[in-house]
C-alpha cells in the first residue's frame, strides 16, 4: 500500500526542512488526511481510520454510503432506497442527510465492487472517500435514472460495526 501524508502547518511555511532533507513538522500542524492507493489500485483518501476491529473477507459489516458523480453531484440513492421501504431501524438521519445501514458480508459481491474494496481493511468507525472508475462500479450498465454509464464516482462509506 502506498501512503502520502498531508500536513497543514498554519504557523509555519508550505515546507520546512532540516540539513538532512527530513520534513519539519510543528507541535501546531495537523494530520488532514492519508492518500493511499490500495492493492486493488483503488484510490482512497482516509479521513478517519476508525479505532475498532478490522473488516477482513468473509466477515458480516454493516457500512454507510454517500455516492457523488465527478462533477460533484449526489447521487440519491439512500432517498431512494429510504423510499423503497427499508426498514426504519436501518434508516439513520444525520446533518439533514439520509443514511442507509448496508448489511454486507465481505467477499461475496453483495456492494459494488469499489465500495467493497474501500471497506477491506477499515477499522470499525473509519470513514474514507473513494474515487471509484467505472469498471469497479456500474460499468457501461449505470444505474438507470440515477447513475449514467460509464460514470466515475467519489463515493464517502463509514464502516459502523462489524457482526
């Protein structure tokens, strides 16, 4: 897995370097995010890494979902499935937005396949925001009336609990 960390060091200038080329970091910066890009090839910027027990293949999660076109705009898919009947107890209401609990066992293709890999290795409360290209998502096919064809996503997935 590769990793680039991004720094915001409001007291000190863009870089600061020592005479041996190592990055100097003060005790006011502060850790924004994590770029990776995984095995997968999938590229994830972590937001929050999350503190609980790690999602592996084979294992039941439940996960939250937010999916965004390229060009920025929802997707309202969690409105539509809210819509649809899902029950209430799986239905979450956060900052005015709603959210679908997703109950998913890892590895055996039940979330498309980008969201899937995102989710391999979050910690339990981890959040990450994935760009997702077509083929690790709805490829040619979209989601008709929501998703169009061939469409990259950035997709925002909260890893709630693992069962």
């Amino acid at each position: 897995m590769t990793k680039q960390l991004l720094w915001v060091c409001p007291q000190l200038p863009l870089m600061t370097r020592s005479r041996n080329g190592a990055t100097i970091f003060g005790p006011h910066c502060l850790l924004l995010h994590t770029k990776m890009k995984l095995p997968s090839g999938l590229k994830v910027i972590e937001d929050h890494e999350g503190s609980g027990p790690v999602a592996e293949s084979g294992l039941t999660i439940v996960y939250n979902v937010r999916i965004f076109l390229n060009q920025g705009d929802e997707v309202p898919i969690n409105n539509a499935l809210a819509e649809r009947g899902i029950p209430d107890d799986r239905i979450r209401r956060e900052n005015d937005q709603i959210l679908i609990d997703h109950i998913s066992t890892l590895g055996k293709r039940q979330a498309i396949a980008g969201i899937e890999k995102a989710l391999m290795g979050m910690r339990v409360g981890g959040f990450r925001k994935v760009r997702v290209s077509p083929h690790l998502a709805y490829r040619d096919q979209g989601l008709p009336g929501l998703i169009p064809p061939d469409a990259v996503l950035n997709i925002s997935v909260w890893l709630r609990e693992i069962r």
